[in-house]
C-alpha cells in the first residue's frame, strides 16, 4: 500500500509519502513531484520520508532523481537518513 498527499502553507508545499516505496508508486512520486514542481508558484519543495516503511532499488533510484532536480527530503528512521547519505554521495548533493 502507497499514499502520496500534498500538504500546502504560505512557504511550502510538502508531499508527503506513507508506506512501501516500490514499483509502480515510484513512477505515481516522480509525477506527483513534476506537477508539485510546477505548480509551486515559488514555494520551497520537500519530500517527506517519514511515513515510508520500505524503500526498494527503484525506490532508490526515483530519490536519487529527484535529489539530482533538487529535491529537499524530510525523514526520522535512521534507515532512511542512511539511504539520502548514500544517494548524496552517489549524486555529489549536500543534503
């Protein structure tokens, strides 16, 4: 199971993921994330990790883009905050 809600403030738009990051919901975030990009009038973009509970190798793959387009991530599992270090690393990113 996968969900992917845009949470919208003044300064922000937040999309927030909840569950297992694996194929097909990897290419639901990858749109979800071009139609958040332009359709932010400017606001600040975060990806919100907090709620994923798996990350597959696609998973990873479709961070690693969006990080490569300048993706800000949010997170609290010491898990995921390892896989954005290793992505970081991979794409040469200051996350």
């Amino acid at each position: 199971m996968f969900k992917i809600s845009v949470v919208e403030t003044r300064g922000q738009r937040r999309l927030v993921l909840e569950g297992t990051l694996i194929r097909p919901w990897t290419a639901e975030v990858e749109r979800a994330w071009k139609d958040a990009g332009e359709h932010g009038h400017g606001r600040k973009l975060i990806v919100d990790l907090s709620n994923v509970t798996l990350i597959s190798e696609d998973g990873k793959d479709t961070l690693f883009n969006l990080m490569r387009d300048g993706a800000r991530f949010s997170c609290r599992s010491v898990l995921t905050k390892h896989v954005l270090k290793q992505l970081a690393r991979r794409c040469r990113c200051a996350q």
